[in-house]
C-alpha cells in the first residue's frame, strides 16, 4: 500500500487547538486533524511517543480510546451493504490506516492509504506543525506563475495528484482538479492561500508513496513489509527482504468495522495458534519446552476453550 511516515520530533511544537493534520485520499474531500483535548482531535502531551500513538488512535478512530470518527470535507459516500441504504459517509478511517512507535521506532507513525496499490499514490499530506517531519513520501515543488480566487496557475503540473493538498509557505489548501496547468476549485484550509499564490511563489504537494524496495514498477509489490494475495486471501509479512520473521504472528481482521469484541479476537487469535500448532511448515518453529505444557495439550486447551465460547457469536437459523 502507499505509505508516508511521520515523525514526532517535538511535541512541544505543535499548538493545541492550532497544529493541524491533513489527509487526503486523492478525491472527494479533505480531512483536518487538530491538535487538542477532546475525542475529536489528537492529544500533544508527555511526550513524542504519546502524541504519536494519540495521533494514530484518531486516525484509526480507535473506540477503546473513545476516538469520534474524522469526516472528509467536502464528504463524500460509498458504497456499503452493512447500511440501510447500501451507503455509507466516508470517515478518515475508511481510507487511511495508521500504526504508532512499532517496528519504526517511538514517535514515529506509518500512515497507510487503504487504496489498493498505485491508487493510493494519489493520496497526500500536509502538517501545519514544525514538529512533525515526514519521510517516504513523494515531495513536489512547482512555481506559481499567476492566481485567481479559486484558481492557481503553475508553470509544470507533473507529478501533482489530480485533487490534492497543497502548501505555499504557511498557507494550506487543496485544489479539485487540474485543466492543462491550472489547479482549479481552490480552496482554503489555513490562510489565504490564493493570495500567497504570487508569481514567484513555491508550491509544494507530499504525495503518498509505495515503497518498492529497489524496484519502481509493479502495483503488488511483494517486497515490501507486507503484501497480499488476493485469490488466496492471504496477508504476507516479511521484515527486511530477503530476511523473513519466523516465529512472528500478525492477524489482519476485515468485517463491517475495523473493531470486533475482545472475546473474537480472542477466539481467531487462538484458532491462528492451533493451526501453526499443527503446522509441519519449516517457517513455523515451536519448542516444546522442558517446564511448560506440551503442545498437544496446549491445542487441546485451546480447542476446548473456543468450543466454549464460540457457539454465542455463531448465527443461528431455525426454519419451521
């Protein structure tokens, strides 16, 4: 998936009810993300690593954090079968996917476009804060020839993504489409950016972008850290190519809302061990231990657990 990876390098610098967030999945509107008290927006406080993961937590909209959902402005719908209507308003977390201080460090933030492939790469961002800095990502620099209130004329639009967030200076905005070198339906979200559009003037665009590891063609990358076989409904995970993680578990759960009980992910986190208990893969290499229970019995255990407490989530029909 394309990507860009935030760093939080000092959370004292980003203002409380000032500091925005902006994401864009490359059309149909533009989410803010403010800094501030308040389930609706993504704490600075303590530290780098604790604004990281607040961040994170509003992007994902993570209900054990009590995150509100973050819309798009303009909004914009699609389709869903789990609604009355078939639709649904698209929030932050249906288009982005964020993780905080894991595998890249604390104060870091990997942000993922849930855009399949190369369609992600029209996604973009943009941060108010000197704070935050950003790497992987594709950044573009233009020159502004001339403007309008809603229209800003450059003199090369490629490489821009066709609806985007744009910056001049410490002015935002985004623009709805590009007409042979003119971005038109400008639109404001800090500042006046059209009257910062003076000839002369730099613009800049950060546009997410899909790490190949050394190759610049394809849209399945398979070697990045993770990728996914679509046919056979399989996620692959690898650390740094050709150096696999054995013995290391990541379960990736898609149904309706991201967040399930905490009883069912306990049960598919179980059923995922008693598969790799019966595993005879060379990838999947389980001890058995001198001092702890013996993996038939640990299977066993887990059997009878999940016979136990899956029946109350499994929907049943009675026809008379």
């Amino acid at each position: 998936a394309a990507e860009i990876r935030l760093k939080i390098n000092d959370f004292t610098q980003i203002t409380a009810d000032v500091d925005k967030v902006f994401l864009c999945p490359g059309g149909g509107g533009v989410a803010t993300l403010t800094a501030g008290d308040g389930s609706s927006k993504f704490r600075s406080q303590f530290d780098n690593v604790s604004t990281a993961q607040q961040l994170a937590d509003l992007i994902n909209m993570d209900a054990r954090k009590g995150k509100n959902p973050t819309l798009f402005n303009p909004s914009f719908e699609f389709e869903d079968v789990t609604e009355a209507d078939g639709t649904i308003t698209a929030n932050v977390h249906h288009e982005f996917m964020a993780s905080a201080n894991s595998d890249y460090g604390g104060g870091q933030i990997k942000i993922s476009s849930m855009r399949r492939g190369d369609a992600g790469e029209n996604a973009t961002y943009a941060c108010t804060s000197p704070g935050v800095t950003f790497t992987g990502a594709t950044d573009t620099s233009k020159t502004v020839t001339s403007s309008t209130a809603t229209t800003i004329v450059l003199d090369d639009v490629g490489s821009l993504a066709p609806y985007g967030i744009i910056n001049i200076g410490a002015t935002y905005g985004y623009y709805q489409s590009i007409t042979g070198t003119t971005l038109n339906g400008v639109t404001d979200l800090v500042g006046d950016i059209s009257a910062a559009a003076t000839n002369g003037a730099t613009l800049h665009q950060k546009k997410f972008k899909i790490d190949y590891v050394g190759t610049t063609t394809g849209d399945e990358g398979r070697l990045r850290d993770w990728w996914a076989d679509y046919d056979m409904g399989i996620i692959y995970f690898n650390n740094s190519y050709p150096y696999f993680s054995w013995n290391a578990v990541k379960c990736s759960y898609v149904y309706g809302e991201r967040y399930v009980e905490k009883a069912i992910e306990d049960i598919c986190t179980k059923l995922v061990a008693m598969d790799l208990i019966l595993s005879d893969d060379r990838s999947v290499l389980l001890p058995e231990g001198t001092q702890n229970v013996d993996l038939g019995s640990k299977y066993q255990l887990f059997k009878a657990q999940v016979a136990e407490t899956l029946p109350r989530y499994t929907e049943v029909m009675t026809v008379l």
